[in-house]
C-alpha cells in the first residue's frame, strides 16, 4: 500500500479519542499512522498509553509562555516527528492564528454537537434545554474562528427519554470514537481520490476568466473564450488518451520548455502521448502530495497563451497590483 499518512495528536487529558485513532491505525489497512503524541500537560494520562503502544511523545507545559510561544514549541516537536496532519483529540487550547495558518487544511478536530449547533462547551446540556431529538458529533477542520471549520463528517445520536448530559456524553463519546478514525482516514487519502481531484482543478480553472468547461474525449477540459471560439488551455486525465493515473495537461511554450521540465522533475511531469509532439505538458495529480498552488499557477499560464490578448492585459494590470 502507499505510504502512511503521518499524524500527530496533541491531547490535554486521558485521550479517549486519541486511543481511538491509535487503535484504529494499527489495522493493516488504515492509510495513516501516529507518529507523535503531544501534550500541553505533562501528566495527563494519554501520555502514559501512548508510550506504552509504543509511540512516540512529548509535553510542555504552557504557563508562564505566550499562546504563540507555546504553539511554536509544539509545531517544532510536530515537524521534528515528521507529521503531515495534526489530530486534536481533547486539547484544551485556543491555537494561536500562527500555527493555525502553519497548519491548514492539515489539522482536524471532533466536537462533541452537529455543528454548527453549540459551538465551544456544555454541548450535551445546551441539547438538552432546546429540547433536540438527536446530539451527535462532528469532525471539522481547524480555523481561526472556535469550531467553524469546514464540517468533514458527522453522526447523530439520539437523545432518550431521562437522558441527562452526563448520561448523553458517555454515548456520544462511542460514536465519536468510531467517527474520528473514519473520517481521519478517508481525509489523508483525499488526495488520490480522482473526483477530489478533479474538483480541486475544477475550482482552479473556472476561477481565470472567461473560462468554462467542455469535455473533449469523454474527459474535462477548460477552454477560454466563447462558447464558439474558444480555446483549450487544460485537460483532465483519468486513465484517458492512453494514459495511466490522473494527471492535466496544460501548454507549454514549445518543446524546449517541456523538455525542460522533463528533465528537472520525470517523477511529476511527463509527455503525453497524443499532446506531447505539439508541447504540451502532463502533471500528475494523484501522488498525494501534490502542490496545488503550484497547479493553479500552470493553469494561469496555459490559459495566458491562448486567452485574447484583451484578457491577458487586463491579468497584466491587475498582475501589477
């Protein structure tokens, strides 16, 4: 199988949810392994465990330093340990916008409601008072605004008659330990998943102007213009023009250009078989670790060859800005 993801869970307390997702990485099939347990508080139990499954840890307290202090200790032990993506399994701190930033799109977090209902604490309570039929739990991604990330999943557990909030937290508890570890693993494998991938140059495409798409050969293509005379500039590849894996094409200036950046990177780029004779460039999109900015900026410059140079000075001066 491909190579694990690398997660890092920081955790404040016992660490059920972080047990979970340890538990959960030991199956032979999980796309991701922990490579580091971390901890603002030295002595919570979590710690003990995970040392004792044989993973890695590290704690420091945070009294006595800044938040964006203490957070730039514990992104160093993060990078140290080689972690693609931070798991927050109980961590009982608001992260400074620094490492958020440092960290986006690459940090999770379970919040015991059906966000973006009770967000912060007291959420089984507060279910409770507004006389809901059902609680649950959700895993999002970090932002800088407390439990407003983007949603990634989400069960719901039904509240019972005589339920109090202790009673409700014990079951939403199981439900988080089984939701935490699927939605984890099906995030670290977005990336090879090609309709991800297709959606991501998608968004990319649409967003240069006067663009829009036109399937060419059964397959996504991007072209500038009119719908009567426009121009490709882009096309999607999943196993199609006798290509394997997925990957775009894009315009390059000529074939000394595509030479060029066969020969700086032939794990990333290659010729395509039907477009490769006319200069034109494949970039593979399903090795999991692909430079998104890096394809939004390829995209740019194929559109700029055969946009009208009316749309191309209008980019020039907005460029310059």
């Amino acid at each position: 199988m491909p190579d694990r993801a690398k997660v890092a869970i920081l955790i404040s307390g016992r660490g059920s949810n972080m047990a979970a997702l340890l538990y959960a990485a030991k199956a032979e099939a999980c796309p991701y392994e922990v490579v580091l347990v971390a901890s603002n508080n030295p002595k919570a139990p979590g710690l003990q465990l995970a040392e004792a499954e044989g993973i890695a840890t590290f704690a420091h307290p945070h009294k006595g330093l800044s938040r964006e202090e203490h957070d730039q200790i514990m992104h160093e032990a993060i990078v140290a340990a080689g972690a693609d993506y931070i798991a927050l399994a109980g961590y009982m701190r608001i992260l400074s916008d620094e490492f958020v930033g440092k960290w986006q799109d690459r940090m999770l977090n379970i919040h015991p409601s059906l966000l973006p209902k009770y967000k912060g604490l007291d959420t089984y309570q507060r279910a409770l008072d507004a006389g809901d039929n059902h609680a649950g739990c959700s895993v999002h991604l970090v932002t800088p605004e407390l439990d407003d990330g983007p949603v990634l999943a989400q069960t719901e557990v039904a509240i019972l008659p005589g339920d109090t909030a202790d009673i409700l937290a014990d079951r939403v508890l199981i439900a988080e330990h089984q939701l935490y570890a699927a939605a984890l693993a099906k995030y670290v494998t977005r990336e090879a998943d090609p309709d991800w991938i297709l959606e991501q140059v998608r968004i990319r495409a649409l967003a240069l102007e006067e663009t829009h798409e036109r399937p060419s050969f059964g397959t996504p293509g991007w072209r500038v213009g009119s719908e009567k005379t426009g121009k490709y500039f882009a096309y999607f590849s999943r196993r199609h023009f006798g290509e394997s894996g997925t990957s775009i094409f894009v315009k390059t200036s000529g074939l000394d250009e595509q030479g060029a950046l066969l020969d700086a990177d032939p794990d990333l780029y290659f010729a395509p078989k039907f477009y490769g004779k006319s200069g034109w460039i494949a970039i593979r999109l399903d090795t999991g670790r692909t430079d998104w900015e890096h394809i939004a900026e390829s995209l740019k410059k194929s559109w700029r060859m055969v946009a009208p140079k009316r749309l191309t000075k209008i980019m020039d001066i907005a460029d310059e800005f």
